[in-house]
C-alpha cells in the first residue's frame, strides 16, 4: 500500500531529511586520503544522537546479520551497502555515503558520492552524471505522471553517456518505515507503473556503474559490488509531491558548502 502524505507529516519528514543533509556535510569536511571510515562513521553517529535523532540502518535486517553501522560507506567498486572499517581512504578513490535517521518517528534517507582526492577524468565525468540522472528523475516526480516516468529520465541520460544501470536495487517510498511502497527503479518505460499523486513522499536514488550494470554480494551479506570490478556512484534525495509538484525535502546545500570550504 502507499501511504500518501499530509502537509505536517511532510514536514516532519523534512526535519529527519535536513538532519541527514547536516550529517553528510560533517562527513564531507573528513572525507580525505588516511581517514578511516570507521571514524565517518562514529562522527555521524554522534551527531544524530546529539541531535534527537535515531540512525536508522543501525540493527536494520534480521538478527542474524543486523547492520552495524550508522553509516553505509561504499567505496570505489562497492555499489551500495558498505561497512565501515579500518582500511583508509586513498587518494583517487570514490566513496559514496548512504545516510538514514528516524525523527519525530519519520525517517529521512539519502546519499552523495564523494571524491577522496585527485580522481580520474572518466570516474569524475561518472558522478556527475549519476547526479545530474537524479536531478532528471527528480523533474518527472509530478502529479499524474507514473513512477516509470522517473524511472526512464534516470536510464536514459545515465545511457546515453555510456553507463550501467543497476537493476535490482532500487529507490522506494518513505515515511513512519525506511522502505515503503512503491518501488522506484532507475530503469524502465514512460508510463509504466503506480501513478504518482499528491502528498506521496519517495526516496530516489540512482546507482550507476562505470561498466557494466550487473553487480554481486560479498560474504559480508550487506556489500554490493560491481561484477567487473569498476567504480560505481550513488546519489539520493527524499522528495514529496506538494501541490502537484516536487520538492526536495533532503539538501545538498550544506555538503556543497562544506565541500567548497575546504577549496
């Protein structure tokens, strides 16, 4: 079922939004070669928490294998759903950043693919169109157009620049649970799939790989990885439908900033 959203809700929901926004612009300032991501990780921890807020990938799953973190840390070849360790970060790597906090009982959730140094030129091109394929998705999230509407906007520039599309790992719904419906994939056709309508609130979130779009588990049972070996990048905002149109509830303002301050 898809739970439409009320105007409160909506803003309650932005606060759990903004508080991940603040989180990942903390971790934008020590995102550098030596650091580990352990480190990120209890940097993000302390601040939700002082903050009133939940992380909310931590003890997510079954009880048999529960997330261990507050942070999923994905770098250079990892899609999504990283571990944070000890091992440093090198310059030339790429690190996506996954986020999720639990406030006033919502939830907020995105990512930003950040770069540790000098990168290539081919993986640097990469990012940006990961993040510019959001951006389009973002444009097709209107009253009475359908979630494949997203979907296609997605594929279709990600394509076009000679990228993969990761498949079975897809963008959903968001509101009182982390992952509600509906299912918002980042491929498919204008047209198909759920319509989309007023107060729906849903986390979109492009993964797109160098190479190939097929991609693997490892052992852990939480880190997804490219089949070839090539980097993937990862971007995602919570976005509501508000008077028939979208708006962005998560903010890149603030890493964006945080970045430009280290300049």
């Amino acid at each position: 079922m898809i739970y439409l959203k009320t105007r409160e809700e909506i803003e309650l929901m932005r606060e759990a939004a903004l508080m991940v926004s603040k989180t990942l612009a903390i971790i934008a300032k020590e995102v550098k070669p030596g650091v580990e991501p352990l480190k990120l990780d209890k940097l993000a921890e302390e601040f939700i928490r002082d903050n009133g807020g939940i992380p909310a990938f931590k003890g997510y799953g079954s009880k048999n294998n529960a997330f261990p973190a507050t942070l999923c840390i994905s770098i250079n070849e990892a899609v999504v759903h990283g571990i944070p360790n000890k091992n440093p970060l090198h310059d030339g790597d790429i690190i996506s950043v996954d986020c999720g906090v639990k406030k006033n009982g919502y939830f907020g959730d995105h990512a930003y693919t950040f770069a540790v140094g000098e990168i290539k030129p081919e993986v640097q091109k990469l990012i940006t169109v990961t993040k510019e394929s959001l951006y389009l998705g973002i444009e097709q999230m209107v009253s009475g157009n359908r979630i494949g509407d997203i979907s296609f906007a997605i594929q279709q520039h990600a394509e076009k620049n000679g990228f993969g599309v990761v498949r079975e790992l897809v963008g959903h719904g968001l509101g009182k649970n982390l992952h509600e419906e509906p299912e918002v994939p980042n491929y498919g056709k204008r047209g198909d799939g759920p319509k989309l309508r007023e107060g729906m609130v849903l986390a979109i979130e492009p993964m797109i790989n160098l190479g190939t779009k097929n991609i693997k588990q490892l052992k852990d049972g939480w880190t997804i990885i490219t089949a070839d070996g090539k980097p993937s990048a990862h971007f995602e905002h919570d976005v509501a439908i508000v008077d028939g149109k979208p708006e962005i509830l998560s903010s890149y303002l603030f890493i964006e900033e945080a970045l430009a301050s280290l300049k």
